[in-house]
C-alpha cells in the first residue's frame, strides 16, 4: 500500500518502521522528529497525504488532530482512509470522522495499548471505532502493528475503549505505586515483593511489564530515571 503517516516520535517511528520493513510504502512527515531510515520525507501533512490509500497518524491530543485533518482531508483522494492512532477525546474523533465522511473519505479512531515497546516490537492492541469497510482496509496493517486489532463500534468508539482501558490502567498503577512504598516502610526486600504479587491475586500490567519500582521486573522507565 502506499501510507502516509503524520506523528513520527516515539510511537509513530517504529510503527512506521514496521510497515516499511514489512514492503509498504510510506510518506511521513513530522515537524520535530527526524523520519525513520526507510521512510520518504513529504514537506507538510496534505503532501504526504495526497496519493496515499491509507494516512495514518499518532499525535499528542484532540486540537492537533483536529488541526492536521483540516490540512489533510482536502489533500486525500476520494475512497482513502484516514486511521488516527492518536489518544485523543471522543469529540474530537467524532468531529474528524464526520469531516471526513462529508468528503468521501473512511476514517477510523484507532488508538493503541502497549507503550513504545509494543510499537517496537509490532505488538500493539489496536482498539477501533468505524465502519466495517474502513476497517478492513487497514486490518492488514493493523496485523503488521500489532498483535491485535478489535472493531469496537462506529466512530468514537475505539476512543471510548482507551478512555475505559486507561481508567483501569490508572488506579492499579497507582495502587502498584502505593504497594511498594508501603513495602519499602515494612522493610519487606522490593524484589520479594515483586516475585510474590506478579505471580499473585494482585497481579496486573502495571506490575508485571510496567512496573513503577526501579530495577524489579521488565525493564520500564522507572529504570530510566
């Protein structure tokens, strides 16, 4: 396929890697980011959108997405699909997927689970609001992303998924934090610790692959300062 992606940083470049080493096309550009080997420099979002079937984008909040699919969606030829992986709010998926709709375009809210390594190592969940069309027309990249890509409903939907999976994500991260400080004034060894609960009823993702106490477990940014 030929893809543009727009938002190459720490998500989007090794996601963008994934689908050039997998012998896709794609145009990319950033405004800050150097572009990952393998992937054609366009000088704004609209040229690298232009001949593209599918742009993919992985921005920081709603009012940039907003901002690239005004730039974008005049840019993009009729029938393309517009795939947004960005974290964003459901209006602001709402909003751009009804522009899109109005110019003959799909558009899918797309947003990710699993953090930088996952978009390394092409492990991503991809939780997915649109139509049907749409999203089978990017479900082949979505398996070259990831691991897993769920249809969860029409638009707004796959971001409504995120803002559940991330409350979730938020207070067990939050109590693994509590845990340990609370290990720490017992005096009880944090490695301990972590052999017993990763294997235990408190068992969760924040501990087990992302756990918040340096040098215990996988490696995560509590490891990096």
């Amino acid at each position: 396929m030929k893809i543009a992606f727009v938002g190459l940083g720490n998500m989007g470049g090794p996601m963008a890697s994934n689908l050039v080493a997998a012998g896709h096309q794609v145009v990319g550009f950033d405004p800050a980011t150097a572009l990952p080997e393998g992937v054609d420099s366009a000088p704004d979002a609209a040229a690298a959108a232009r001949d593209a079937e599918v742009v993919i984008s992985m921005l920081p909040n709603g009012q940039i997405l907003r901002s690239v699919a005004a730039e974008v969606i005049p840019a993009m030829q009729a029938g393309a699909v517009f795939c947004d992986c960005s974290t964003v709010d459901v209006d602001s998926a709402k909003a751009v997927a009804q522009q899109a709709g109005d110019a003959g375009l799909g558009f899918l809210d797309a947003p990710v689970s699993g953090g930088t390594g996952g978009a390394t190592n092409g492990t991503l969940t991809f939780m997915v609001g649109g139509d049907d069309a749409a999203f089978e027309t990017v479900t082949p990249l979505f398996d070259i992303m990831g691991q897993k890509a769920v249809h969860c409903g029409a638009a707004g939907a796959g971001q409504s998924a995120k803002i559940c999976n991330n409350m979730i994500l938020g207070v067990t991260m939050i109590a693994t934090c509590e845990a340990f400080a609370l290990a720490d004034k017992l005096g009880l060894d944090r490695a301990k610790m972590f052999d017993v609960v990763s294997t235990s009823s408190g068992q969760s993702w924040s501990m087990n692959t992302y756990c918040p106490a340096p040098g215990v477990g996988p490696q995560s940014p509590a490891d990096n300062g």
